[in-house]
C-alpha cells in the first residue's frame, strides 16, 4: 500500500499557548510520566514542584511546618510562609514565566527559577485548586485542567498566612497513576534532612531532621557504619553571601562494608538525584583531603569505595539541567568547591584521629583487594577469551541503553532458568528491545562471599559481562533487567539467588529502579469460545465462573507455556513487578538472615511460619 503524502506547507505550523504545550509536550516539564512505582514518575515530580515553593518559602526564613496529604490520587499542601501576594495569585499558578523566584531580593536561595512548575501541576490536573492567605483575607481559584473556573476571594481573619494547594492528576494524561506512601514519604525525608528545623507533617505523621545530613547517612548505614559519622556545616550567618560563591555548605561521610560508593547531593534543598558539578566536586576535594591528610597517594576509587556520603549546598541561581533540576551545572563554582572541602576534610581527620585511623584501614584494605582481585580478573578474562569470544548465554538485541543519547529507554534483559523457557522467550521476543540471558541452574549464593566469588564462577561473570557493569553500573547497556522464573519453589530460590547478588554487589541497579520481575500467569481458563490468563487463584475462580465449561490448566513453568501464547505476557500487556528498596541499611541484615548460614534464629522462623497444607 502506498503511503499517503503528506504536504508540508504553512498549514501543517502549528503555535501552541502554554497551556497547550504543556499538556501535549508534557514529558519536557516533569520527564517520564510513568505509573507511580518509580521514584522519578510525573506524579512525584508534581508533588516535589508545590513543595519546592514551601521550601523556597523555609529558606527565605518564613513558615518552619509544612502540611501535605496525599491519596492515592488526591495532594494537598498547606505552607505557612508569607503567602503568595493576592493580587497575584491567579497570574503565578497559571501564566507561565511569572513569579517572584527572578528576584533575588525576596527569594535568594530558592530552587524554583523558571516560573513554570505549578502553572504545570495546574495544567495537568483534573482539577486545581489555590489559595492564598494574608493578613487576614484570601484569594485563588479553582482550575479544570489549567482553565479557570472559578475566583475565589473573601475573609478569613483566623486563618494564618500561608499558601494551600490542592490537586488531582489528570486521568487522561497519568492513566491509574497512583502515588505509593513509601515514595512519598522518602522523597520528604530527603527534604527534611537538609532544611534542620523544618516541620513535615505528612498525613498527620510528622518528619523532621535534627542533625541534617549526619542524620541522612546514620539512616542510610544503620549498624554498618566503620565508624562515627563526620561532618561539617557552614555557620548561621554564610546565607547572607552577596556574590555567585557558595552561600552554605554541608557536607557528611562515613564507609560500610558494602561494595559500591553511594552519594546524595543537594542544592537549595533540592534533591539532584542525578548529582551535577557540586558532587563531583565533593569526590574529589575528599580524595584531596585525605591525601593531605595522610600524606599519601590513595586512588580516588580506593578511597570513596563503600562510602556513603552526603552534600548540600546553597547558592544563587544554581544553573540546572532540565526543567526537572535531578543535576547542576553550574561549573564556575567547581575549582572553589573542591578547595573548600579538601580542606574541610583534612581538618575534620585531624580532629578525629581515631576515625581517621578507621578510614585510613580501610581505604588500605580497599586497595589490596583491589590488587587480588585485578589478579583473579586477569585470570578470568584469559580464560573466557579461551573459550569464547562471546556470551554464550546471551541472545541480544539490537537496541541498547545509552542515557547520553537518550536511546534504549525501552531495552531489557531477561534472566531466565533453563533452556525451555529460554526457548520460548526468545521465540516470541522483540529482537530489538529484549534480550535473553539463560541461566544453567541455581546461581551461587553469594550472601557470604566477596567479589571476586564473581570472577571464580563462570555463569556469574558471563551475566556481569552481559549487562556490561564489571567496572561501573553506568555502563549498564539494558533500561530494565527482568526475573523470569518459574511460579514454583525453584523457581522462588533462583529470584532470591539473583535478588542476592544484584543487592550485594550492585545495589544501585535496584535503587535507581533497574530491575524487575516478570509476573506470568499461573493459570488458563477457557472454553470454546474464550481463553482468559489469571495470575492469581481469585482469578482463576472468578474466570471459572464465567466461563461455563470451561476447562483450567496450571501453569508449573515458563517451558510449558506454548510460544504463540507467551507473545503476550512480554508485549506491551506485560506485567512488571519493580524491585524498591526504601532504606539500603536495611539490606545486609536481611540477606545475612534469609540467605546466609543456616542459624538456630532462621530455623525458629521458619518453624514460627511454617504453613502444612491439611491434605497433606
């Protein structure tokens, strides 16, 4: 068939009003729209747009509570700042490029800047509702997907001043998107850990931060930290800097035994998820303060390895990239930045010699694994080149993740166990976007052992060889990596084995919301007329009772289910549970506990919970 032509003429230009952009281009103003199981999800970026104004309003020193509910598909945020003027209030949630954030006089620490963030809450929401409360009197409006339809303005002499927002996601744009308390509530503590002093009463249960980011990484380590937590804060009066330098600084650090660097990074009280100059620049002044210190020559990667680190700082018009500011620009504060913190961190292992001989240890320690182990890696690759030049495992495809060119967003890998339901996967799989790695049985159960455990077994090393992270996991070349195991106790164990190493040694995969794992159906109902997949028992009733003469199929693997059916459960329907991880301290217990040696406390649990099925 012929494909249409299409003329390419003065009526195919096409101008948008802001409203219009922002509904149609949505994706620009708040990233990926998702479904609210991921942290960076457009319903979590809209949230974080309306708290940012009450923080902004924290930092300018009015308001220490900030009040916010949040439904499943419901928020409502309540400040107690100045109040946005009222005679404004319509203009600063609706017409783009307006507010006060382009005034360093009234706001000069703030992390709004574009004039943009709630005229988009407001644009992508079913409904909007705003008002503003000033000595004594109120004013806003209630919106319908960022049209006004009503102005609201009277009296309200007990009210305290301060400014209410209320929305409801707009359907039409975010489907069944529904906000998930741990996620909320983790992105609040993230704001509470940088404003001390500050208030967050999220549906009535309140989060505040005493001791800033010392409170952060003693959250993140638990009982893992090698030893006290250092830190360093700016005094009370750095806000008042009048140049572009840096206003304020905090900074914090500790080491774990765990094998990966983990860093936390803010800028006015923003979260820059994606870090940006300030945290690069935290990398390398501790690297330079510990060599002072220690007047030595340490790798950079020796010494910040299992470190958990944490950097906040303040400074006028931070440059941000992206509307969603998750990383900094700003590269003119660098080369001062750097300086700051080697000499901060200098000083604060002077003052502490007995930590700064627990760091040291370690650091040392770190360096002479590292040595074994290039040893062992040397080995490994020598043999694998011998074998085969390729991942024998692997059937990959053609697309592959690469966040700098913004391509393979939509690529997975899928680690599946045997060769039947390898076989079927790859029968029925998109060669461009999924690849399938097979798995040879149970994997090793690492819970007890170090990394190079990795290089000594074959199929462990070909998967890392396979997601390319064996010397960072920002080389990851797939978007998801997918569990695809049977529904059984085998089945079960292999997930648990898998869970086990990724959260060992490469637990940001599961952090920054990499892996998941695929749900297959456990059963087939149908008759001669319908066939329906239920993924559960109440839905293998709930069929049978619909479907009259109907007959029912369990589902014992991945092998049994027949190509020409397994098409949908790894197209577009495909059902992904994601691997969240609400407090990184919380891994190594629990792994030494369910996959570590086999103690008298996990036998006592196990008999505690034990289930017998009565017909046996």
């Amino acid at each position: 068939m012929a494909k249409k032509k299409i003329n390419y003429d003065e009526s195919t230009i096409q101008t948008l009003s802001a409203l219009e952009h922002i509904r149609k281009r949505t994706g620009m103003y708040i990233g990926s729209i998702g479904d609210g199981s991921q942290y960076y999800d457009g319903i979590y970026i809209r949230l974080k747009e309306v708290v940012d104004n009450a923080i902004d309003e924290f930092i300018s020193g009015y308001g220490k509570k900030v009040e916010i509910t949040v439904e499943p598909q419901f928020v409502r945020v309540r400040d107690y700042g100045r109040g946005i003027p009222l005679g404004k209030v319509l203009e600063c949630v609706s017409q783009i490029n307006t507010g006060a954030k382009y005034n360093d006089d009234v706001f000069q620490f703030s992390v709004g800047l574009n004039g943009v963030g709630t005229k988009a809450v407001n644009a992508l929401s079913s409904t909007f509702l705003v008002k503003s409360f000033r000595s004594g009197k109120y004013a806003g409006g209630r919106f319908e997907r960022g049209e006004l339809r009503e102005e609201l303005k009277g009296s309200c002499r007990s009210e305290p001043d301060g400014t209410l927002i209320e929305f409801v996601p707009d359907p039409d744009i975010f489907g069944r998107s529904q906000f998930l308390p741990e996620l909320v509530e983790r992105r609040l503590r993230l704001y509470s850990y940088v404003q001390a002093g500050l208030e967050l009463v999220y549906n009535g249960e309140p989060i505040l931060s005493e001791n800033g980011l010392v409170d952060l990484i003693d959250a993140e380590t638990g009982d893992d930290a090698i030893y006290p937590t250092l830190s360093y804060r700016s005094p009370a009066n750095a806000n008042d800097a009048s140049d572009k330098s840096i206003a304020f600084l905090e900074i914090a650090f500790t080491h774990t035994p765990r094998f990966s660097e983990t860093f936390f990074s803010f800028v006015n009280g923003q979260y820059t998820s994606d870090g940006g100059t300030h945290l690069s620049a935290f990398r390398e002044g501790f690297i330079k303060g510990v060599n002072e210190f220690a007047k030595a020559k340490y790798e950079g990667d020796d010494a910040r390895e299992s470190m958990v680190g944490a950097i906040s700082i303040r400074m006028k018009s931070p440059a941000f990239e992206g509307q969603t500011k998750n990383k900094l620009g700003s590269p003119e504060i660098r080369s001062e930045l750097v300086a700051q913190i080697r000499d901060i961190v200098a000083d604060l292992l002077h003052r502490n010699p007995d930590t700064a001989k627990a760091l040291i240890a370690k650091i040392e320690e770190t360096q002479s694994l590292r040595k074994e182990l290039q040893t062992v890696k040397k080995l490994s690759r020598e043999r694998s080149k011998a074998v085969a030049r390729h991942i024998p495992q692997l059937r990959d495809c053609k697309n592959h993740l690469d966040p700098k060119r913004k391509r393979g967003r939509d690529s997975m890998i899928f680690l599946t166990e045997g060769l039947s339901a390898a076989g079927s996967i790859t029968k029925t799989r998109d060669v461009r976007t999924q690849a399938v790695f097979t798995l040879r049985g149970k994997p090793l159960n690492v819970a007890e052992l170090q990394r190079a455990a990795i290089y000594t077994n074959e199929e462990l090393y070909n998967l890392m060889r396979a997601l390319n992270i064996e010397d960072s996991t920002a080389g990851l070349r797939y978007e998801k990596i997918v569990f695809a195991t049977d529904a059984d106790v085998d089945g079960m164990h292999i997930r648990n084995l898998l869970l086990t190493f990724f959260l060992k040694f490469f637990p940001s995969l599961a952090t920054t919301g990499h892996v998941f794992i695929l749900e297959t159906p456990l059963f087939r109902v149908r008759n001669k007329k319908e066939t329906r997949y239920c993924y559960s028992e109440a839905e293998r009733d709930d069929a049978m009772k619909s479907l009259r003469s109907s007959e029912v199929t369990r589902f014992k693997g991945l092998g049994e289910i027949n190509p020409d059916e397994f098409v949908h459960f790894i197209g577009p329907k495909m059902r992904l549970t994601p691997v969240r991880i609400g407090n990184e301290a919380r891994v190594p217990p629990v792994l030494t506990f369910y996959m570590g040696r086999n103690t008298p406390e996990r036998r006592q649990f196990i008999m505690d919970h034990l289930e017998v099925d009565p017909e046996f």
